[in-house]
C-alpha cells in the first residue's frame, strides 16, 4: 500500500507542478521570433515611410511647378517648346529643423518639357519630372503632365 499512496503523491505533486524547462526554452525561442519580426517591421515601416514623404513632396513639387506654368501667358518664352527636358535641372531642397540650425534631408531636381501638338498651335504638352535619389533606392522620379491650351 505504501507504494501506491507514494505513486499517488507523485502524481499529484506532477499536476501542481509548473512548466518543464524545454518548455519554457520553445516558449522564450517562439518569443524571441516574434519580437525580432515586429523589429523587422518597424525598420521596414520607417524607411517605406520616408520614402513616401519623399515621393509626397516630389509629386508637390511637381504640382506647384505645373501650376506656375498654367498662369504664364501662352507667349512667356518659358512657354516656348522645348527640344527636350529642360537643363540643367532646377534644384529645390527640402530642409529639416536640427539641434545646429537646419539642415538640407532631401535635394530635388526639377525638369520640364514643353512640346507643341499637332493639333494647332494653340496647343501644348507640359511636363514635368522631378527627380531624387534616396540610399539604396537611387534615381527616384516622379512625372506629372498636362495640356495648356491658349485661350
């Protein structure tokens, strides 16, 4: 009898026991997967982020520059067509506020093509490309066009 009542014993001090040691090692090696992928994510998330920023206040650029062409007389020579984009580029910077002063975060160069349709000579082809280059990710661009018609 004595031999069952320690079996028994055993066996209940086994269901109030706590985890195995393999147990907690698969549980903290599944915990450590887990944070490293977040980790992984977050670089990812920061650098897609700038990269957005980046394309956003190109295509801004871009914007602004086609807007300043919509209010030029038809006749301005900035208007007059162009043999291909136009050189050299214009460059804009885009400047951050630091701990020194400010500083330049991104330069964007700014081109332009004006072209003539064949429609009639009271119509042209306006576009504009901005371009940037980012590490890892060089010869950015974004290109916006449009049509201006003399009225």
């Amino acid at each position: 009898m004595d031999a069952v009542a320690g079996f028994q014993g055993a066996e209940r001090r086994r269901q109030r026991g706590g985890f195995t040691m393999i147990e907690v090692v698969i549980a903290m090696a599944v915990l450590a997967v887990g944070l490293l992928s977040v980790a992984a994510m977050q670089i990812y998330a920061l650098r897609d982020s700038g990269s957005a920023r980046h394309k956003t206040r190109a295509a801004s650029i871009a914007r602004a520059q086609l807007e300043s062409f919509a209010n030029m007389p038809f006749s301005d020579p900035l208007m007059a067509a162009t043999p291909g984009w136009s050189s050299p580029p214009v460059v804009v910077n885009q400047e951050v506020a630091a701990s020194t002063g400010t500083e330049i975060e991104q330069s964007y160069n700014v081109q332009w093509r004006i072209s003539n349709l064949n429609l009639g000579p009271t119509l042209k082809s306006v576009d504009v490309r901005v371009t940037w280059n980012e590490p890892n990710r060089p010869n950015r661009n974004v290109t916006l066009s449009t049509m201006r018609f003399e009225n």
